[in-house]
C-alpha cells in the first residue's frame, strides 16, 4: 500500500487512541482484527484500549482475532459520514450485504462497544480503498 494508506492509518491510530469512549471504557480492550477490504487488508492490533500495531500489508499466515470481509464497494459505502441504509452498522451490513465476521467471534464480543465505536470512527478517517 501507498502514502494514503500510511496517512490511513496514522489517522485511524489517532482517531482510536483519541477516542473518549474508548479511554474511557477500553482498559482491557485487547486483540487484533482484519479488515478485509477486496483491494487491501489490514491487521489491527489493540492493547488496553491503544492502537499498537497497524499492518498495511499482512501475510496470509499474519495471526489475528477475528475478520471483518467486505468488498471495497462495502467498505467505502460503510465509511461515509451518513451512511446509506444497510452500511449503518456491521450488522445491517451483514444481514444485508456482503459482509462478514469470522474468526473468534468471542473476542469480538467481548469487546464489542469499543470495536463498533472504533469502527465508526471511519466515518472520519475514511477507508484505505
């Protein structure tokens, strides 16, 4: 990935690390997720509620958590700032579209307020697609 991905991620790091609820609420907010975007992926990695690794070009043995799978289409409808019907949420997006959740979906649910929160927040950074 280029420039604008690097330029992604810094903004997604500081959007997460920034975040009110998620300092709030994110002391144990531990694990590491893929998003799937067709045109890139990208390994997130969270320590008590920090970004501490963004990995722009993972391999495909690059352990994680749980994946979030969606074309570029998705994720770019996904991270507008007033998302259409059913690019809302990750739910609706995937009752209704093409996403995915797969992996230890425990994780995810474990923390789930702080992940959905951290994923609204590319309604601000944009996505790298």
């Amino acid at each position: 990935m280029g420039t604008d991905a690097r330029k992604w991620a810094q903004a997604f790091r500081e959007a997460t690390n920034s975040d009110e609820t998620i300092r709030a609420m994110g002391k144990y907010y531990t694990c590491s997720f893929l998003l799937d975007m067709g045109e890139a992926r990208v390994i997130v990695r969270m320590h008590d509620g920090k970004v501490d690794d963004i990995d722009l070009s993972p391999g495909i043995l690059d352990p994680y958590d749980f994946s979030i799978r969606a074309s570029a289409e998705t994720w770019r409808k996904f991270a507008v700032p007033a998302p259409e019907p059913m690019f809302h949420g990750i739910w609706a997006a995937s009752f209704r579209e093409d996403m995915k959740l797969e992996g230890n979906l425990t994780a995810m649910f474990q923390n789930l307020r702080n992940f959905t929160v951290q994923l609204e927040l590319l309604r601000e950074t944009g996505v790298p697609v």
